[in-house]
C-alpha cells in the first residue's frame, strides 16, 4: 500500500495532467482509494473538463497514513517487525564473559548468567538498572 501512494504522488508530482485511468494503472490504486485520497484532501482535482489536473497536496506517504487509511483494526493482529525478526532468529548477545542478553520480543528480554536460570525483564528502567550494575 505505502509503495503505490508513494508512486502515485511521484506520477503526479511528475505530470500533474496525467489522467485518473493512467494514474489508477500505474500506481496501482483502486478507484475507491483514489476517492478516499480526494476525500481526505490528499489529493486534489483542479479542473472539470478534459484538461483537469491532479495534484497531491497532503503530506508524504508513510506507516501513519496508511494506518489511518485502513484503519487501526487492520494492524492489531499483524506482528511488529521485530516480533518478526526475534521469532526467526533467536537473537541474544554477550554483555560481559559470563552474561548473556536474549531478546524475548519487543516488550521483554532475558539475561541468563553461564546457561544458568533466565530472569525476564519487561521495564526498560529495571534493565538498565541491572546492566548498570553488570559493567
């Protein structure tokens, strides 16, 4: 979604006369996209005939716009990037010799001294408070 607002705000910055069949083909939009766009005042038609011109008018495409444009209910259910990356790869990393940091998901982690029991630490105060006293 991100790429085709971004590609039509290039399209219309480029050649604002590009009709709204072109414009629609090449971003890849729907119909009901470009109207929601034209509705929230992103995009603007200057023009009523055959020569009518399109212009963007609204802020840079990005994350926010789309998650007010599909809605916030769209991305409960879709995982955040680093929940993505931490259930791939089971990242962790050495603080010192004998201490171990494992990120557990983008809310908690787990520091576990020479494969000894794990302690999970879910407030970012308390962490550095931990590692504070490590180094």
């Amino acid at each position: 979604m991100l790429h085709s607002l971004l590609k039509a705000r290039t399209i219309l910055n480029k050649d604002p006369k590009t009709n709204q069949a072109e414009l629609l083909k090449q971003s890849g939009l729907s119909r009901d996209e470009l109207f929601y766009l034209v509705d929230k005042k992103i995009i603007e038609k200057r023009g009523r005939t055959k020569g009518s011109e399109w212009h963007w008018v609204g802020a840079k495409p990005d994350y926010a716009m789309i998650q007010e444009f599909m809605g916030v209910n769209s991305f409960q259910d879709t995982p955040s990037i680093l929940d993505v990356v931490v259930d791939k790869f089971d990242l962790s990393m050495k603080i010192n010799d004998n201490i171990t940091l494992r990120l557990i998901s983008d809310k908690s982690v787990g520091l576990r001294r020479n494969e000894g029991e794990e302690v999970v630490v879910s407030d970012p105060v308390k962490l550095k408070e931990i590692l504070s006293l490590i180094s």
